[in-house]
C-alpha cells in the first residue's frame, strides 16, 4: 500500500520499558511507529517508576487486535473444570503455582484479579519469558499457566478450563467462560498502534485509515481468527477513549498488587 519496506524492529527487556522509550524518542516524522500492548499504557507506569517518559503522551492511531487470557492446566492435573481449580488450589499448602511470563502484564494482572473474585489460593512462579514457562506447565513443574487463548494455549497441547472473553467464543462454543464461575469477569490482551508525541495529526490521519482499510481484509481476518484475535475499527481519538477507560478497569487491580514493591 505504502510502497516502501516496513521493518520491524523488536525491542524486549524490561517489561516493555525498553522498546517504549525507543519510541517515544524516535523522531516524530511518521516513519516510526509503535506497537504497543496492553501493559504499556496500564502498568509500566507504576512497575518502572523511573521510566523517564509519559506513556500518555504517545498519539494514538489506532486499535489492531485483542485475545482473550485463558485459564489452562497442565494435562495430568485432576481437575475438569473452572469450580474444580479454585477448591483444588485451596486445599494446597501455600496455594496452587501459576506460571507467569513476566511480573506486570496482563497475565499476571489476569490471575490477580481472578485470584481476588474468586477465592483461589495462588502463587506466581515468574520467567523470563513465554516459552520457558508454557515448558513448566506442559512437563507439568507448574500446574497452571494463564495467557492470551491464541498461539500456545490453541495449540491442542494444554487442557483449556475457561476463556475471560465477555461470552464463549464460536470458534469454541465448549469451553465455558470465566463468567460463568465468576460474575462479571472479562479480561483480554490487546495491542494497539501509536506514534512518538508531536507526531503531525496529518500523518496520523494517514497511518490510521491506512491501518483500517488493511485490518477490514478478508485475508488478514481469517489470519486473526487464526490465532485467535480479533479487531474492530477505532479513530485515534475511539482509540484514546479505550486505552483511558483500560487504564481505570486495572488501576485497583495494579494498586492491589502493590508491583513497585514486588
């Protein structure tokens, strides 16, 4: 569409801070954008106090994708159901261990805010990354991992309890949602595209109906549905109205895990 090669620069470490200050600082001319995650906007803030830059200032353009967290077990644990995890985990000696991929994200959010409305006596085992912890759970180390229903989590290999999606999912209309145990309870990771603060509201303009047309093809439909995801169509200013009223949704969770300390 652009006529010009994109190049995907990929910044871990840090909980996201470091890939969110190349951003921030990188001139603000259009031909640098930033994929940013939930996290970004609810939790660096608080889980890096000396982060030197205003995740607020960043321009939003606009919304790409969301994924539903999971609650999967490994497949030797004995238990069938959602009711069956939260009365196992209290009957274990410290509570029951949750892999988590890194302290902060939207997993680890997840599970606290299913730990406080459900009961469930958990424990967090904390890894570098992904891989290392989906490797836990499936030897079955650590019983249970909660993480985005897309990738891993779909891949057949773990046994699925419930999905935080708002109603069960048509691509799974079997597998219950946390709801139906816990009222109320929806929790997703989505990821949006935003430029470095002073970017022109012309090129703004630009990037985000570009970014519109391209996600309302069939193609890349089919390809989120894959893995998963979906989407809907937001204008920056929808986009910055969503990230504010994410921001309110996991400030009490975030203030209740007191990360600054952790």
């Amino acid at each position: 569409m652009w006529g010009q090669q994109t190049v995907l620069v990929n910044q871990p470490g840090a909980g996201g801070a470091l890939a969110a200050r190349a951003a921030y600082t990188a001139t603000a001319d259009g031909h640098t954008v930033f994929m940013a995650v939930a996290s970004t906007f609810t939790v660096l803030p608080q889980l890096q106090p000396n982060l030197s830059i205003n995740v607020e200032e960043f321009v939003p353009i606009g919304f790409v994708g969301e994924v539903p967290m999971a609650i999967a077990v490994t497949p030797s644990l004995s238990v069938s159901s959602l009711p069956e995890l939260i009365a196992h985990s209290k009957s274990q000696p410290g509570g029951l261990h949750v892999a988590m991929p890194f302290r902060g994200g939207i997993p680890h959010m997840t599970a606290e805010l299913f730990r406080h409305r459900s009961g469930a006596s958990l424990t967090y085992v904390f890894y570098p990354g992904v891989p290392q912890a989906i490797s836990d759970v499936l030897s079955g180390r650590v019983p249970v991992l909660i993480e985005g229903l897309g990738g891993p989590l779909a891949s057949g290999q773990f046994k699925l309890l419930a999905v935080a999606s708002t109603e069960r999912l048509a691509s799974r209309p079997n597998l219950p949602t946390v709801s139906e145990t816990v009222p109320g309870f929806a929790a997703s990771g989505w990821f949006v595209l935003v430029a470095p603060p002073g970017t022109a509201a012309s090129i703004v303009r630009k990037i985000s109906e570009d970014l519109q047309a391209v996600l309302a093809r069939p193609d890349v439909r089919q390809k989120f549905q894959d893995f998963s995801l979906s989407t809907r169509a937001m204008s920056p200013q929808q986009l910055a109205d969503f990230i504010g009223s994410e921001r309110k949704l996991w400030k009490p969770v975030i203030e209740q895990m007191d990360l600054t300390t952790q």
